[in-house]
C-alpha cells in the first residue's frame, strides 16, 4: 500500500507489515539534483526512541546527493507507522521493523545495503544480526551514532537518574519525551523499562536470556560487516563515548573506525546525543566523514 508524506524531499512512501502484524512506513529518498538513477549502493537510515524518519532526513537528503537511494524507516508507533497488540517492548520494536525494512529494501533495489541508525537504530542492526546471523550477508556496512544498549549507568548520578527516570515512566506508562525535549515522539513504557534494565544491569540481555553482547562477541559473520561507529563528547547519559567505544571494541569486525566527536577532536563542539546525527554542525563536519566512509567501503567492496 502507498502512503504520502507531505515532505518535499520524500521521493516516496510505501507501506510494509513486520513479523508483529504492523503496519511500517518507509520512505525513500532520491536526490534530483541529476536526472539519473542512483549511482551508489542503498541507505537505510533508522531513527531510535523518542524519534522518526525525520531525525535522519537531513544525513539522508546528504547522502542522496552523493548517488545513494536512501530509505528512511518509521519504526511501529512512530512517525506514520501504526501499531499493534499487545504493545512492544524494545526488542520487539527494533528486531521486528529492522528485519522488515531490510527484507524489503533488499529486494527493491537487489543491492547489499549501507544500515545507518542512530541511537536505538543502531542496537536494532546488531540485535538483529545477533539473533539471525543469516542477515550479515545484506549488509555492505554498518554506521552507529550514539549507539550503546547497557552502560549508561557508569555513575551514581547516572544510575540515580535512569531510576528516576524509571519510576517515572513506570507511573505515567510512558516517557513525555516532547514535554520534556528529548524528542519529537513520546515513547511507550515497554520500550524504555527495558532499556533501563539493560543499563541498571550492565547486561544486554533479552527476556528470554539472550545475551546479546556474547553473541555479537562471538559472531563468525559479523568478522565481513565493516563498522563506523560515532560517539558525541557531550552525550553525558544516553549514550556517553565510553559507553559507546566498549561496545565497538567489542565486535569483531575486521574493518572498524571510531570517532568521537568533541572539541578535543578537533571538532567545533562537544556533540550531544540529538546533535549529533542532526545540526548544521553535524552537517558540515560529521555527514561528510560518513559520507567518505561508505564510499571507501564501496571501493573496497569493488575490489
């Protein structure tokens, strides 16, 4: 089924259903700055919790500029996508729509794909390719911004304000993220009370005991993925560099780059979780470093 976006940099828009029953938009982006087909290996761009397509669409419309065929996804319940029962917690969300917006741009454009998520965006990828291993294969990179699933409670004030956090969350069912500007889309409670479990615990563990950390650790198929992951000096709770660089350390990827955006980097700024993948900072001096990247793994590919 068709869907319309009423933005003008949406080429267009089509409905899929996940594995939950629910309804997912994705949106494409094609640039039309040369009257040609895409040049260069497709995009698929994914926002994380307390966001949409939207969070994204600046590094798409960028990034289709240079020849890529970007496809932006609305994960279950946010931006133009519905929602099913029973409501789902965050692994449910993320693995769900990650494996239907991968199928589905797979086979649309019959090419390895570039995944580039941020934030809870970039855990969906690697929970995915933790579980289905299968799924390595349609990957021709993976980019993580502020990407990080259990250490944010490297303090005591951090681990006293994710239970704050918690405890408000557990009394309002869920997270007023647009009251409090931590995004554009409230979230619901099943979806953060298990983050904060994974960061409380210091453990990536699903409900059924899936420890996806382990997995990724020992993961054969992933040693092919290359992996660029980014951190931002100034995400002091969500996702803090020291957070995000145990993680990458972590994968076994044979081709890994590490950046951490700050002053001390040499960058004009010290990036927040939210700056990070959109500012007109980020845009000058972050896309362009993604952009380099996914071109050399092309070359590499090629090769």
């Amino acid at each position: 089924m068709q869907s319309d976006d009423k933005s003008d940099w949406i080429a267009s828009c089509v409905d899929v259903y996940c594995s939950r029953g629910a309804r997912l938009t994705l949106h494409r982006v094609i640039s039309d700055t040369a009257n040609v087909a895409p040049s260069k290996a497709p995009v698929l761009l994914a926002h994380g919790t307390f966001s949409n397509h939207r969070t994204c669409g600046g590094l798409a419309r960028y990034l289709s500029a240079l020849g890529h065929d970007c496809w932006l996804v609305d994960f279950e319940g946010h931006g133009h996508s519905g929602t099913v029962k029973p409501t789902a917690d965050f692994e449910a969300l993320f693995l769900s729509g990650t494996e239907a917006a991968l199928l589905h741009v797979g086979e649309q454009t019959g090419q390895k794909i570039h995944w580039i998520g941020h934030s809870g965006g970039g855990l969906a990828a690697l929970m995915l390719l933790a579980r289905y291993p299968q799924y390595t294969t349609m990957l021709q990179s993976l980019v993580t911004l502020g990407s990080q699933a259990c250490n944010a409670g490297h303090t005591s004030s951090a681990r006293l304000t994710l239970r704050l956090f918690r405890t408000l969350t557990m009394l309002l069912g869920f997270v007023p993220a647009k009251r409090i500007g931590l995004g554009p889309e409230n979230e619901h409670a099943k979806v953060m009370l298990q983050w904060y479990r994974w960061n409380l615990a210091a453990t990536w563990q699903g409900y059924d005991g899936f420890d996806y950390l382990h997995a990724l650790e020992q993961h054969p198929q992933l040693t092919s993925v290359p992996v660029f992951s980014i951190a931002g000096t100034g995400d002091g709770f969500i996702a803090p560099p020291t957070a995000c660089l145990k993680l990458h350390e972590l994968l076994p990827s044979n081709t890994k780059n590490w950046l951490e955006c700050g002053i001390a980097q040499g960058f004009s700024e010290d990036f927040s979780h939210a700056r990070l993948i959109s500012s007109r900072t980020a845009a000058r001096e972050i896309w362009p470093r993604i952009g380099d990247w996914l071109l050399q793994m092309e070359s590499t590919e090629a090769t």
